[in-house]
C-alpha cells in the first residue's frame, strides 16, 4: 500500500486555509469540496485508457475512453458529505454508497449505524472519502464492511491524516491506497489530529 500526500500547491494553500481559527461554514465546507475535487484528481490517475475511433470536426480521429470498472464514491458520515460535492465534479456519473459512522467520544472506537451500498459493489472501484484519519478505527471499520460486500479495490481519500491512522490502516489494509492533502503530526490526548482542522463533521455542517 502506498500514501500519497498531495504536495501541489493548490492543494497545500487550501489545506493551510481551512486550518485557520475563524473559518466560517461557508467558507470550510467550499474548501472541503475543493481540496476534495483536487485529491480525486490525484486517486484517479492511473485509471485505465482505451483508444476508439470516433467522428471528429475535420473526420475520424483516435479518441480514448476511460475502460475496466466504474466508480462508487463511499462518504463516511457525517463529514464525508463535506467532500462529495468536489468528488462528483469529477465523476458525476458515479454511484454513491453510504457508510453512518461515528466515534465514540470516550473509546475513540467507530459505532455503526448507517449502511446503504451499490449493489454492484464487488464490480467498482471505492473512494471512500472522510476529511480525517485520525486513529484509522472509521476507516477501517469502513473498508472492512466494503471488503464483506466483495468490493476490492478501495481508495482512502482524506484531506488530513495523522501518522497513527495511516499506520492503523496499512498494517490491517495494506492493498488500500491512502490520498491526502497532508500527514499532520500526531493526535492529542482526545483522538484529535494536530495541527489538525478542529472537529470537520461540526465546521461542516455548522453544529459548533
Ligand atoms: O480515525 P478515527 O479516530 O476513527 O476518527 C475519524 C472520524 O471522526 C470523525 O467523525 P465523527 O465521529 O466526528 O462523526 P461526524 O462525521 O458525524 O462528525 C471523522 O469525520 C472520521 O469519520
Ligand atoms: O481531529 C479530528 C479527529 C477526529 N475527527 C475530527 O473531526 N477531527
Ligand atoms: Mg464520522
């Protein structure tokens, strides 16, 4: 498995933005979506191409079009929903498999409450999106459901990870690609990332 922390410069000036201590709703959650746009850009890199003939302006011409399996873009809730927008940007033709999940604020262990998948799952690729991988318990309790449906191949997309997550899931996931717009720097005492965002699923959705 391999991480990917997304260096490019839109990305990294985006990033830094949403860290700041005032951001508003608004302002948070267009970011969320961007950044979120950005990283699928990245995940979706090595799709496969093939050529076809196609009728162009001047006659026939080689075209190419993406073949293999189609997507299902799986956002964890609540603060998935914050980065789906920019997701579908780009696949809007993408199906949607929702994943309900939140951490226990004592145990820091993911409680499940929401599931609802493509049928077709085991025939798609996965980008689970979620803007934090903190101590990676979501993320992998979320690649273990896709992995029961047969989906096999996932991609994580996050805008922050901490280094404890990522550790968490290559060590039970290690086929499951990680992108992210930065690996922050440890979690605090209560599972928080730091620098971090503060708490996304609250900026997002406007609760704090
Ligand atoms: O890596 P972990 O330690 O599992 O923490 C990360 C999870 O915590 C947050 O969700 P939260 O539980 O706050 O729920 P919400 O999205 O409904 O706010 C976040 O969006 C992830 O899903
Ligand atoms: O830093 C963190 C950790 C978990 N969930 C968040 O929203 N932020
Ligand atoms: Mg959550």
């Amino acid at each position: 498995m391999s991480v990917f922390e997304i260096k490019h410069p839109l990305v990294q000036h985006k990033i830094s933005l949403m860290r700041g201590k005032n951001m508003s709703t608004r302002s948070f959650r267009q970011l969320a979506a961007e950044v979120g746009c950005l990283l699928t850009y990245e995940a979706t890199k090595n799709l496969e191409l093939e050529d076809f003939q196609m009728e162009g302006w001047d006659g026939q011409l080689t075209g190419q079009r993406l073949v293999g399996k189609k997507a299902t873009v799986v956002p964890i809730l609540r603060a998935g929903i914050g980065m789906l927008d920019g997701v579908l940007e780009l696949m809007p033709s993408a199906k949607i498999s929702v994943v309900g999940l939140y951490r226990d604020e004592e145990t820091l262990e993911p409680v499940t409450y929401f599931e609802k998948l493509t049928s077709d799952i085991s025939e798609r690729m996965a980008l689970i999106i979620d803007p934090m991988l903190a101590t990676g318990g979501s993320m992998n309790k979320t690649i273990e459901l896709l992995k029961e449906a047969g989906c096999n191949d996932i991609r994580a997309l996050v805008l922050v990870a901490a280094p404890e997550g990522i550790a968490k899931v290559q060590e039970a996931h290690p086929d499951v690609d990680i992108y992210t717009a930065s690996i922050d720097d440890h979690l605090n005492e209560d599972g928080y990332i730091i620098p971090g965002l503060g708490d996304a699923g609250d900026k997002i959705f406007g609760t704090k």
